[in-house]
C-alpha cells in the first residue's frame, strides 16, 4: 500500500450570503381586480387542490396543537366535533383566498371564526397573532406550490394568481393583527 505523493488542491469555496426569508407583511384591504385567466386559475386549484389542501391544513394545526401540548405534559386527543369545525373554518377560508375576498364581513369571519378555530388558541390574542401568522405562511407556501405546478414558457400568468393570493393573505394577516391588538392594548 503506497501514499500518492501528489496532492490535490482544495477547491475553491464561496461564501454565500445569508439572506433572510421574507415573511408576508400585513397591508390593508384594498379592492382586487382578478382577471379571467387568474380566476380560472383560482378555480382550477379549488377543485383540484382544496381538498388536500384542508387536510394538509388541518394537520398542521393538530401538530401546533400537540406540540403546545406536549410542552405543558397534557396531550389529549382532538375530539372530532373539533377536528370537524376546523375542516370547515379551513375550506372556507382557502376558498375565500382564491375568491381574493377582502370585503369585510370575509375580514370579520377571518379574525371572528376561521384562523381563532384553526389556531385553538381560545381567547389568548398573542397565541391566535402567533399562531395566525404561521397558518397564513403555511398557506401562502401551500398555495404557491399550487400556482407553479407546472412549467410554462411565460410565468406572468403565475405571477398575477400569486398576486392575488399574496395580497388576500396580506389583508387577512392585517385584519387579525388590527383586531387582536385592539384585545391586547
């Protein structure tokens, strides 16, 4: 057995950048205009996707919730009367999304109904703002990989219907923020 007497140069290395995920920003409710092609879009992944995507959903929030649970040493199971009025907040709420509805009887059933179910937080204001803020990431994440399911020569197509998610999801986030802020001051 014989040691090769050339060596090898070590290969350069670069340094990368570390850059910070961009989290979603809440901005207030303003009218959307959806074009036909957006919409048919929204429509596509609503009777495609909806269903995967509410209990892909659901599931998140029971991992929340156990892991809350499991923090404090008192895991229960989810009842499921719980389990269904949390599948019915979270299709309601997706298909509000992809209607891009941010009039405000949508914006009170969101921070009213929909994310305080979705979150079991109860009526603490900084578990449901903690808890919405991680709900409306997992489903801007969810919906994005939706959008731009397939390739195609042009992406401005995908680009508007992300729009269109991102600002609801923007206007939602902002609503729940306005209204637990209002609870916690």
């Amino acid at each position: 057995m014989t040691k090769s007497t050339s060596t090898t140069a070590p290969a350069a290395t670069t340094v990368r950048e570390v850059r910070p995920f961009l989290f979603l920003d809440p901005a207030p409710a303003k009218p959307l205009v959806i074009e036909p092609a957006v919409r048919a879009r929204h429509d596509r992944i609503a009777t495609e996707q909806i269903p995967q995507l509410v209990r892909s959903l659901v599931d998140y929030t029971i991992a929340l919730q156990n892991r809350r649970a499991l923090e404090r040493g008192n895991p229960q199971p989810i009842q499921l009367s719980v389990l269904n009025r949390r599948r019915r907040a979270a299709r309601s709420w997706l298909v509000a999304i992809l209607a891009g509805a941010t009039d405000t009887a949508t914006l009170q059933a969101v921070t009213g109904q929909w994310l305080p179910t979705l979150c079991a937080a109860g009526l603490v204001p900084t578990g449901v703002q903690r808890a919405g803020r991680r709900l409306v990431e997992f489903v801007r994440g969810a919906l994005t990989a939706c959008v731009f399911d397939e390739a195609a020569d042009n992406l401005l197509p995908h680009a508007k219907a992300e729009h269109v998610i991102e600002a609801t999801l923007q206007a939602h986030l902002a609503a729940l923020l306005r209204a637990t802020a209002s609870v916690v001051d």
